[in-house]
C-alpha cells in the first residue's frame, strides 16, 4: 500500500533534458527513471531537503545535480563516445582515443594499449557525485541494485584462444573444469580447425566468437567476413557461438553498427572500456561488458627476450599477487571483476595463477560467480526494470513493475556509512529504517593507478596503422579492394613471397551479404 504522507525523496532520477549516451551511462549506474518524460531539469527530485520545513532549499540542489550531471557529459563527449552514437567520423578509425598504459607493481610493470582516458574513470567519478550529493542534501541515496539479489559483487573469466598448445591447453582446463560456469571462452577459430579432441571440450560452456583469423580489421568489409567466418566455423562445428571479443581488444568506430547488423547480443573490448559497469553500445541494444585489460602476459611481454626461468617465475609471482589486489580491491566494492587470459605460453603453462584466482574467489560467498553470457542476460533483463523508492521520516517504501522472470533484482540504499539491499517485489513494499539489513559501506581502496607511456608516431607507426599490418591473415586470403589493402597485400608478397601478384582473394563472396537464417549466435544456446 502507497503512503499518503508527503515522501522526503523520491529514487530513480529522470534528467530528461541529457543527451542519448549521458542518459545510458546513468541506467547503468542504475539511477535513471526511463519511464519519466518531464520537461523539468531534474525530473524526480527529492521534494524538500532533509531537516527542512518546506521546498525552499531543493532549487540549490536542484542547481548541483545539474552541473554534476553538465561536467560528466562534457567528459563523456571528450572521450568519443557520443560520436560513436552519432555515427561521426571515418568508420575505419579508432572508436576512442587509444594509448599504451601502464601498470607498476611490485618492481614489475604490465603494459597494454587501451582506451585512455577510460569510460570507467568518468563513470567512477559520477557515480561518486552522485552519492556525495544524495548524502548531502537527504542523507540518503538509492539506486537499482547492479547485480541479481542478494548478491554483492560478480566475477567472471574469459578465455581468449589465440592459439593452440595441446599440453597448454590440457593444464588450463583442469583449472576450469570444476568452475565452468564462471568461464567464457572466446575462440580464434582457425587456430582450432584441426583440433577436433579440444573443440569437443567446449560443449556445455558458455563459447564467443574471436574471428577466424586473430585480428580485428580496420576495414569493415574484411571485419565483417572475419567474424561471421569465425562464427560459421564454431557453428559447424556443433558449439552456439554468443557473443563477440574482437581480438587485441580492438574497436574500430564501425564494430556498433557491424555487432547490431549481425544481431551479436554483446562484446568485449578494452580499447573501448574497461573495469566498469556493462553498458549498451550507443544507437544499438548490443551490450559492451568491460573487463580488467591487464592479462598475465601483460606482464610476461615486459620481460626482456631471452629472460632465465627464474625471472619468469618472478614476473608470475608478482602477476599473482596484482589479481589478487584486484580482486579484493574491485570485489570488497561491489564491482563487476572480469578478468581474461590465454593458455598458450601463458596459463596453460602457469596454471598456478589461475588456481590462486580460482580460489580467492571461492572465499567470498556473497560475489556472484558467471559467465559472461549470464552477466549479459541479467544486464538485459535489468534495463527493463521499473522501480520507485521513496524516502520518509519512518522508513523508505519501494514499488516495483512487473520483473523479468527468472530474476530478483534488488534496491541498494546508503545511509551515512551503511548500505542495505532488498529484493524488489511487484507493487509496493515498505520498511521502517530499523528494518532495514544494513551493513557497513566498502571501503574506497585503490588499485595502482595507471600511466599513459609516452609514444612517438613515426612516419613508420603511422604507416602500419593506415596499412592496418598483420601476419595472421594468410597472403593469399587478403583482399585487394582498396589502397590500404592493395599496398599491404603487395608488401607481404615482397617480403614473404608467398605466390602469384593475381592470386585473388578466396573468402567466399555470399560472406558480404546477410548472414544465414537462425545462426547460433542470434538466440539464447
């Protein structure tokens, strides 16, 4: 039954006046009323402040929300994302501004080309704004709960299958076996063509497309091929490819019109967005789930070549150690923790770090363990949430629409230091504050902060990025529309001499059209 007396505050937001991609960053901050049409600034506001005896201070925190909320989509546009939703710009070009960063730790550093500055820093400083300016003005603050009830945290690891190294592999998977359920295997489908006993390992598990050759094209004609190549394959044989992870983390400002044409329901990309909340690609309803780009070979590729053994087991050692800083930092918060590897030369060889991860994990009983497919169900299914809390003197009453079966969200309130979760419930339900389950806030521990390495673009870097240069696809499968490709199809025929200048292109041409009817990747395997 509703109250009848006047609430202190009302939850979700609804800001109707913010651009496209601002309004999407806050669903999945899980703050967004989408159902709120109003012409107002703010939308639903708390309709007076906490302590005072009418409306006269809510027009000062009417003024802060909405510079809090001006400053993020400025930030947000200076990162590129907004022109993603708009379709600006050269589709052959980076999606967001990528940079070589690294991570220090313990002596050792881990490097990687990422998106920089990152989507997860600006959303990690909204999302404490907005916090801040709750406690503030009402000493409350509420939002959808970012992960099934009563859970408090997620975790899930992809597998990237690069390449094949039967005993690498072997010593992986008896790692994962006894927690497939929270694996995602994304697989390179040419490195496993002839590899029939380990294809056979990936049935009942969550399986992604990574293209048919390692390498996400700049080109979207050659993009398109390669991943509905690779998606073709994995489909024959008998496995229900979900999902995508271009290889290198890579997203050219195409892949969201490629992913939505193709119907992929999400992707993974670090050169796009990392260690933050899912979110839905702009202009489509293809989801982007963001991991931790620093894999154990981050590490082991600073070693120098030729390392001995013992500076190995040194860099493993310290690699260890990071995820499990990570893991308690990130998971300690509520966060969403995806970490990634590759077993060739790497965890198949130092199966230990995956072990160790394994088992931190196991620890916390309150992180919801999942494949990445699951994760993407459930972020789905949450952005159709409708949900009110309102705020009074004695307690908080909550009212929910009808809720996606098979699911029980839940409503996170903060109250000074502490924060309670309760399930939503169709209709309304209320509790008194002493009623409520609380527990203390995390604590706000910091992981090592990254740093931007300085690069020089040489005429030579430049040059390789405009002939997009690669070694994995084979000479006589590179196409030769377009000068970028004509020019690097005739470089590696100088340099490796691989056959005939008119060797033409053997990629089948119906791959340019509509993918086939009813794919393995459209529908829930």
């Amino acid at each position: 039954m509703k109250p009848s007396d006047k609430p202190l505050a009302i939850f979700p937001l609804a800001p109707s006046w913010l651009e496209p991609w601002t309004r999407e960053c806050l669903r999945s901050l899980g703050v967004l009323d989408p159902e709120n049409t109003s012409d107002e600034t703010t939308g639903s506001l708390p309709l007076r402040e906490k302590g005072a005896a009418d409306d006269s201070l809510t027009k000062s925190a009417q003024a802060e929300l909405a510079a809090i909320l001006r400053q993020a989509q400025e930030e947000l546009k200076q990162i590129g994302l907004a022109g993603l939703a708009q379709g600006e710009g050269d589709p052959r070009a980076d999606g967001t501004e990528v940079r070589s960063v690294r991570w220090s730790w313990q002596g050792f550093a881990a490097q990687e080309r990422v998106a920089w500055p990152g989507l997860g820093q600006v959303m990690s400083r909204l999302e404490e704004a907005l916090c801040r300016w709750g406690l503030r003005h009402w000493g409350v603050w509420a939002r959808l709960a970012p992960w099934p009830w009563p859970h408090r945290a997620a975790f899930s690891f992809r597998v990237d299958y690069d390449r094949y190294h039967p005993e690498h592999f072997a010593q992986l998977w008896k790692q994962v076996e006894p927690v497939a359920e929270w694996t995602s295997h994304f697989i390179t489908a040419s490195a496993y063509q002839n590899a029939p006993e380990a294809v056979a390992r990936f049935r009942g598990v969550h399986v992604g497309g990574h293209g048919y050759f390692h390498h996400c094209y700049r080109d979207p004609k050659q993009n398109r091929q390669n991943i509905l190549r690779g998606l073709e394959a994995l489909q024959r044989w008998g496995l229900s490819p979900w999902g995508f992870a271009a290889p290198g983390g890579r997203f050219p400002r195409h892949m969201p019109q490629l992913l939505s044409e193709l119907g992929l329901p999400f992707s993974s990309e670090f050169q796009l967005a990392w260690d933050t909340w899912p979110f839905f690609l702009p202009g489509t309803r293809v989801l982007q789930v963001p991991i931790h780009p620093v894999c154990l070979g981050s590490f082991l590729e600073c070693c120098p070549p030729g390392a001995p053994e013992e500076t190995l087991a040194q860099v493993v050692q310290a690699a260890g150690e990071y995820f499990a800083c990570v893991l308690e930092v990130r998971l300690g918060q509520g966060k969403l923790v995806v970490l990634y590897g590759h077993p060739t030369g790497r965890l198949g060889r130092w199966p230990q770090v995956l072990q160790r991860v394994f088992a931190q994990v196991k620890e916390r009983s309150s992180v919801w363990c999942t494949s990445l497919a699951q994760l993407a169900r459930w972020w789905q299914a949450r952005a159709c949430v409708k949900w009110r809390l309102e705020c009074f003197a004695w307690g908080v009453a909550v009212w929910a629409g009808e809720l996606p079966q098979g699911w029980t969200p839940g409503v996170e309130v903060v109250w000074e230091e502490q924060v309670a979760q309760v399930p939503l419930r169709p209709g309304w339900q209320r509790w008194r504050w002493e009623q409520l389950p609380w527990s203390a806030r995390p604590r706000m521990a910091q992981l090592p902060t990254p740093q931007p390495v300085p690069e020089k673009a040489s005429w030579k870097t430049r040059l390789r990025h405009w002939l997009d240069w690669e070694y994995e696809t084979p000479w006589d499968q590179l196409p030769w529309w377009g000068w970028p490709q004509v020019v690097k199809k005739t470089l590696r025929w100088f340099k490796n001499d691989k056959g005939p200048l008119g060797t033409k292109n053997t990629w089948p041409e119906q791959r340019e059209n509509t993918p086939p009817e009813n794919p393995g990747w459209f529908s829930n395997p």
